[in-house]
C-alpha cells in the first residue's frame, strides 16, 4: 500500500526546507533527501566534516556536508530501521500505521488552523452577563457563619511550618519570589531550545507513566490489549512539573491554622476573606509550579513576571475547575483545603455576583468533564496559559511563542491517539481558554470591587498580581 502526502497540507522538509514528496523513513521528506538518506544508509557510508559539525544544510547547500547532512537526518527522526537492503521486498507495513496517524494529526491540525487559527489566543471570550459584572448590591458575605466555619479545620494540625508561613511576617513579592529563591533543581532540566523541536524517537516506557507523576491514568485500555498507545515525550515532561496535590493541600491548611491561631479564637475571618486566603496561598504554589517547570527557567526574571501578571488568574480558576472535575459532584464545591461545601449553602447565602461566578466555574467543570479532560491534558492547558506569546513587551517572544507551538502539536497529538474515539477533543479543549480567560476576568473585577470595598487586605499576593496585571492593560 502506498503512503501519500496530501499537497494541501504545504509541509517542507525538514532537512533542507525543500517541498516533500511523500512520507520516507518515518516521516514527511523531500526526493532528494530520500535518496540521500538511502544511499547512505545502504552502502554504509561513512562521511566526514571538514568544517566543526555544524554546517548549515538547506536546499542550495544540502550537498556541501553529507556528514552534517545525514545527522540532520537522524536528529529529525529519519528511521535507520526502515531502509530496507538492496531490491529487498517489503518493509512498509512495519510503517504504514505510523504513516497514517502522522497524516491524521496533519490533516486535523491544518483544518484547526482553517477553522480557528489554532493557538486561538485572540479569540474573543463570551460576553459578560448583567448577572456577573452588576455589583449593585447592598448585602456582604459576613452573613455566611454556617459556611465559613466548615471552611478551615479546627483541629490541632501536626504539619510543619514550611515557607508558606512567611507572609505572616510581611507584605509578599512576586518579584522578590521569582529573584530570590534557589531555583529548583530538576533532572528534566532544558539548556537550549534548538529548532523549537523536542523529539525523542524511542522514549523508555520500560516502567509505566503512573509511576512516572503519581497519578493514576484513566482506565481505557482493554486488558486484552498488548500496550496502550506512545505518550507524546513532551505531555509527560509537562505532567512532572506538576506539585502534588495533597503536599499544596498540606501547606495551606498549615498556613491557615498558624494564621487564624495568631489571631485568636473571637477574631473569626469572614467565608469570603477566607476564601481569599485560600486562592493567596494557591497563588504561591503556581508561582513555584512555574519557576521550576521546564521551558520557564529559560527566560530572564522580566519576561516570567510578565507572564505570571497575565495569567495568574486564568491559572487560578484552571486550578479551581480541574478539582471540580476531579471531585465530580455537581451539588458540592471542592476546596483547596481538602473541604466540601455545599453548593446550595453557597448559592442561597451569597449575592448575585459571587453565586453567578460559581455558577459559572461548575458549568465549565461539568462540560470539561463531559470532555472527561485529564491530568495531562490539564497540564497542557496550564503552559498554554502561561506562554502566551500576545503578552506585551516580552524580551523573548520568539522562545514563548515556540513553546505554544510545541505544546499545541503534543496535546494534538495526545488527544488524537489516547482518545481515538473523540477525534474534536483538542478543539474541544482549546476553545475552553477563551471561556476560561472570561470567567478569571470576571473574578477579577469581582476582586478588585471588594478589594475597593474594604474586603480583602492589601498586603498579599493575590492583591499584587491584580494591581500588576491592571497597570499593564
């Protein structure tokens, strides 16, 4: 059988920039690198550079440096294996499957790009309901005892103090945060971003991803089958970024408790004050989820505030919906202190405003979960927030934009083979930002009109993003 490209999907090759032909060991290349890499292969030539290894191999000069010619064969993922010896028979079919779920990821890629420009950074959201931005009321959230008292544990807690405790001690800074802690150390660590590619063309799968994050998969699979499908390398790289949940939920509930114990037993703080403490908090653990994650540590300390000034609360209300999903219960709402509250409760005591925004975030988690969205598809979603390359004034736009190139193409590609069965599930899931970025907008402009109105105290994090991300508008 014969793997044909389709001319519409306008690919060049990757080696020399020529227009390809047709998929050729392993993947999508020109005539002439075809035969080249063939040959090469073969007659088992051994070339060698004149110059230091690193020529420069396009159309006008791809015959100047066969040696550095056939590296860039392998390092695009041209496959040795797939040379079949001279005039022997054979040899597709070992490739042929391979062959066609590269073309389905191209085609569905470029019918996205036509529909809805991919990245979708600048669709425009949905408009805001009078419901959400009318803050015309007269009523506040001190009148919700019988919620904020289920709120915060109040047991003794036998957790230790750890740096989350250090904004009792004073107004906290982002700036000092990303300028003045170690970064941490990772072993998935990236020193250069070459070409805007990350391959790997045999990932050690030996042990499974479970073990890998510390988080079960969903189970998809039938027993009978021999392996699941190949997990794109950059979905897992992204999924160990990720802080472990009940470490964050730790944390903060120590936090709370030292805090609320400083303060005494009578000075009990308002459901929405505390509400607030809690996302300060999560604050914190995002701003340490992105210093330590990959592609992050690569800009310089003023294009990472920038980002985080444009996304902290897109990231927040991710982190809210995602625990939603995983709770799966429509009537009760998940806190990041490991609480559940009713959703009536909350609903009959607050005003409109609060009770349209939480409306709202269970709406979006109930179709995320219809979508059934996944942790690694969560994680996906979070870099897409964070390296937003429309940001204004970024030193290295370049760099951004080529981390959401990457992280578009390995959530395609995940999507595509994990959930066969779901072939608009990338869609489905972009086309959530926009709703996503709608909604952390509306909790914004809630927070600064209580902020305004007394409500929530200046000298924390949650606070200092919102000024930061208004004063660059």
């Amino acid at each position: 059988m014969e793997y044909t490209y389709d001319d519409d999907l306008e690919e060049l090759c990757p080696v020399c920039g020529d227009k390809v032909s047709g998929y050729h060991y392993g993947l999508l290349t020109c005539e002439s690198c075809k035969g080249f890499f063939k040959r090469t292969v073969q007659n088992n030539k051994r070339y060698t550079c004149a110059e230091n290894q690193e020529c420069k191999i396009d159309k006008t000069q791809r015959k100047r440096c066969p040696f550095c010619r056939f590296q860039k064969c392998l390092n695009v993922g041209m496959r040795l294996e797939a040379v079949r010896a001279d005039r022997m028979r054979g040899g597709r079919n070992k490739f042929g499957p391979m062959y066609k779920r590269d073309r389905a990821l191209k085609q569905q890629k470029k019918a996205l790009i036509r529909s809805n420009g991919f990245k979708l950074e600048s669709a425009a959201p949905p408009p805001a309901s009078p419901l959400q931005t009318d803050y015309g009321f007269t009523g506040t959230l001190h009148t919700l005892p019988t919620i904020s008292k289920s709120l915060l544990p109040s047991t003794p807690s036998s957790i230790t103090p750890t740096d989350y405790e250090a904004n009792l001690y004073g107004p906290p800074s982002l700036g000092m945060a990303m300028q003045s802690h170690v970064p941490l150390t990772s072993q998935y660590q990236y020193t250069a971003f070459p070409g805007r590619v990350i391959k790997a063309e045999c990932p050690d799968y030996t042990s499974s991803p479970e073990s890998l994050t510390g988080y079960p998969y969903p189970d998809m699979y039938p027993s009978a089958s021999p392996q699941p499908p190949s997990l794109p390398p950059l979905v897992l790289e992204l999924l160990r970024c990720d802080p472990d949940e009940l470490v964050v939920q730790n944390k903060i509930v120590a936090h709370l408790q030292q805090e609320q114990g400083g303060r005494g037993r009578l000075d009990k703080p308002s459901t929405f004050s505390l509400m607030c403490r809690m996302a300060d908090q999560t604050l914190f653990s995002i701003v340490e989820w992105a210093r330590s994650c990959i592609f992050f540590k690569e800009l310089r300390v003023g294009d990472q505030m920038k980002l985080l000034h444009n996304c902290w609360s897109e990231l927040l209300v991710l982190d809210h919906i995602f625990r939603q999903v995983q709770h799966g219960k429509e009537d009760s709402v998940l806190l990041v202190t490991g609480q559940e509250v009713e959703l009536s409760s909350i609903l009959s005591q607050a005003e409109a405003t609060l009770s349209g925004l939480v409306q709202r975030g269970q709406e979006l988690a109930a179709r995320l979960r219809t979508l059934q969205v996944d942790r690694r598809e969560i994680a996906c979603m979070k870099f897409l927030l964070l390296f937003n390359p429309n940001v204004k004034l970024l030193e290295n736009q370049a760099f951004v934009e080529g981390v959401q190139e990457q992280v578009n193409t390995a959530l395609l590609e995940y999507t595509l083979s994990t959930y066969p069965q779901f072939q608009d599930k990338f869609s489905q899931l972009v086309v959530r930002l926009p709703e996503l970025r709608s909604l952390s907008t509306q909790a914004e402009d809630y927070l600064c009109y209580m902020h305004l109105s007394g409500e929530v105290p200046c000298n924390n994090l949650l606070i200092e993003m919102l000024h930061a991300k208004r004063a660059c508008v």
